[in-house]
C-alpha cells in the first residue's frame, strides 16, 4: 500500500486505517507513504517495480 501524506482527496488517515483492517484480517500489507498529494511520485514507481518483480520476475532458461 502506499499514499501521498499530503493528499488531499484521500486523507492518510483513512489509507492508514485500510491498511490497519486488512492487518487485523490476517493480511500483512507492506506500507509505504510519501511526500506528495493525490498523485504518483518517482520514489513509488520504483517501490511498486521492485515489488512486482521481487513476486513475479521469469526465471532465467539456461540452455
């Protein structure tokens, strides 16, 4: 999960209490906010590229 702490469409208390709901559901969300409103920023696009390829990257064929 990640937010904007400065956004001002969402507040970051209620991101914060979805990400405490899904905890308290027996999920483990990884939690990330930053510097920005309602928007996407540098720093979480490379967050969300590492995720997905920390869950999803191919492994290497070897011939």
């Amino acid at each position: 999960m990640a937010h904007g702490r400065e956004d001002p469409v969402v507040p970051l208390s209620l991101a914060q209490a979805a990400r405490a709901t899904l905890a308290a559901r027996g999920h483990a969300p990884e939690w990330h906010d930053y510097p920005m409103p309602h928007s996407v920023c540098a720093e979480e696009v490379t967050a969300i590229s590492r995720w997905l390829a920390a869950r999803y990257a191919s492994p290497i064929l070897t011939a």
